[in-house]
C-alpha cells in the first residue's frame, strides 16, 4: 500500500508540474521530493532521445521498428547522460546563487527546479509518434514541440522564480541555458538540423551571384561550372565528377548516410576524407537554402603540406541520400574572393529527390 501511495504522489507531481506549474513551483520551497527528480529528468532524457530519433526517420520516411533496440539503448544512455547533466546546471546555478548571496536555497532544490522543468518533454514521443505514421504532419507536429519546449523553458523560469528573488532567477536562468547548452550541445544540434528537415523554409538562402559557364547533368543534380574547370571522372567510389583549375579543384560526391544522422553528422562524416592532414585555423559553418533545398556550409582555412589552403563545403541530405560539393583552394591571394566563387557554382545546384 505505501508503494502504491508513493507511485500515485510521484504520478501526481508529474502531472501537476506539467498542467499547473505555478501550484508546482510554489510547492519547490517545501516539498522534498528525493529520487522523483532523478527519475523525472532520466525519463525525460529517454524521451527526448525517442522523439529526435523517430523525427530524424520520420523526415527520411525509414521506418524505426527495425531500429527498435538502438533507439532503447540510446535513449537509456541520453537519460542517464541527461540527469548528469542536470546535476551540473543544477551546481552550476547553486554556485551562481551563493554570489548572490542567496543562502537558504539548498542544491536538492536547485536540481529539482530544474529537472521538473524537463517533465512536459515525457509527452513528447507520443507526439512524434503521429509523424512517423502521418509524415505529411511533420509540420504540425514540429509546431507542437516548438510549443512543448517553450513550455519547459517557462516552467524552468516559474521553478527558479518560485525558490529565489527575481534578479536571482534571472541570473539562474541565463547560467542554466548557457550551461545546458554546452553540456548538450551535441543534442541541441541535432534539434536544430530536424528542425530544419521538418520546415526548410527556416534557412535563409544562399546570398550568391549565379555562376555563367557549362551546364554539367548529373544523377539526381546538374551543376553549372565556369569554362576554365576543367571536367573529369576520376573512378573514385561515390564521386559523381571531379573540377580543377591550376589553384582549385571541386568534388561532387554523393553517399548514403548513417540512417540516424542529421544534416550536421553527415557533413562532418563527408568532410574526413577531404580534410585528411588538413590543419585549420579557421572553421565556421552555417546553414542556408540552395534552390529551395537545406545545405550545411562549412567553410575553413588552414595549410596541407605547407600550402596556405581554403575549404568551402556545401552539404546536402534528402531523406535518405547525401550529396556534398567540396572546393579546395590552394594558396588564394583572397580567401573571400575564393569563397564567393565557390557559391557563386553552389547556387546553380539543383539536387533533385532520390529515385525510389
């Protein structure tokens, strides 16, 4: 009976921190809830882990049931991955709270603050769920979890509101997303590349002059390139043409990526073999639209060799097909010339759907 009465409070609670918050945080200052928090932020973790997975299959249309046991075992290690992680913005906040002088508020509070704040995302693979069997809802389910995350986030505010004075949760609040954003910034990312898959129109466009030159028909893109690259085909498995003028080359290269991987994982995997004895001193990326189509552009400086190089690297992922054009200048007397000339080639890029 005194389990069943444990499992129904902690039920309870759960409920109450997700449809009444201000009763929850009000109740912060008082009520000690022990492991509820622990076990509320790892179930969160596992949800969340559940929900990015089954989106980023959803966008490729790939079904998840023959992924089922990796999806278990990485949402566990997210779960696990996540609580530690609340315990570090949860530090990271006590000891933000002892500059300010604030001495009552104990570290059990500042964790659970910040772990009931995680309860709403424990819904969220329900909704997830409608993506995978409705892909044409991806929108709408996109809508649904923006709205789920600024939930949490406003129940992180009431939480911390409810324990310390308000220029104190301000400071709270500010060192726990900066915290948070840093100790998951690998999990940040991916939610930022599927949301981007879910509504591509959030990518601003490439901001480029069309290049003049020859139109090049290759399977599932054409490509316009200027007289003086010269063409080529190479035999290199997954390269579809190769470019090169006297200080320049350009690869097209298409492959299939992991099933799991998100825009971000999949330019970083394609770029290894072009940045092998690669040394950068400057590495930058950013996202944007290429003729209606999301692109990872990563653009990077350094030498190879002892030669002054630049990269520039438009990377492209279509439900379940990757493409990637790579330029490499050598020794470019204007990086930025260089770089200019390589969107000015990328603009002409139209990657059409993968055949069936």
């Amino acid at each position: 009976m005194e389990s069943t009465g444990e499992f129904a409070w902690f039920r309870g609670e759960i409920v109450r921190s997700i449809v009444r918050p201000r009763s929850f945080a009000k109740s912060l200052a008082r009520e000690h809830f022990g492991l509820a928090g622990v076990l509320i932020v790892v179930g969160s973790g596992i949800a969340l882990s559940l929900t990015i997975d089954l989106l980023v299959l959803a966008a490729k249309g790939i079904s998840p049931t023959s992924f089922i046991a990796r999806l278990i075992i990485e949402s566990l290690l997210l779960g696990a991955r996540l609580a530690v992680s609340v315990a570090v913005v949860a530090f990271v906040v006590f000891l933000g709270t002892r500059v300010t002088r604030q001495r009552d508020l104990t570290l059990d509070q500042c964790f659970n603050a910040v772990a009931f704040a995680f309860a709403p995302l424990m819904v969220t693979p329900l909704v997830a769920v409608i993506a995978v069997f409705a892909p044409a809802a991806l929108i709408a389910v996109g809508v649904v979890m923006l709205a789920i995350a600024v939930r949490a986030l406003v129940g992180l505010g009431l939480n911390l509101r409810a324990i310390l004075p308000l220029p104190a949760a301000a400071v709270a609040l500010v060192l726990a997303l900066v915290s948070g954003s840093i100790v998951l910034g690998d999990q940040v990312s991916r939610v930022r590349m599927t949301a981007y898959a879910i509504a591509p129109q959030l990518a601003p466009p490439l901001a480029a002059t069309l290049a003049q030159g020859k139109r090049y028909d290759l399977p599932n893109s054409t490509l316009t390139v200027p007289e003086e690259w010269v063409y080529s085909v190479r035999g290199v498995p997954g390269e579809l043409a190769h470019f090169e003028t006297a200080t320049a080359t350009l690869n097209v290269v298409t492959t299939r990526p992991e099933d799991l991987a998100t825009m971000d994982a999949f330019a970083n995997t394609v770029a290894r073999g072009e940045r092998l004895g690669f040394s950068a001193t400057r590495d930058d990326r950013s996202v944007e639209s290429i003729n209606g189509i999301v692109a990872v552009d990563d653009r990077a400086v350094g030498s190879y060799e002892g030669r002054h190089i630049a990269i520039r690297q438009f990377a492209i992922l279509i439900r379940t097909s990757g493409s990637a054009l790579q330029f490499r200048f050598f020794d470019p007397p204007d990086v930025e010339a260089a770089y200019a000339q390589a969107a000015a080639i990328a603009a002409t890029w139209h990657v059409g759907a993968p055949s069936p």
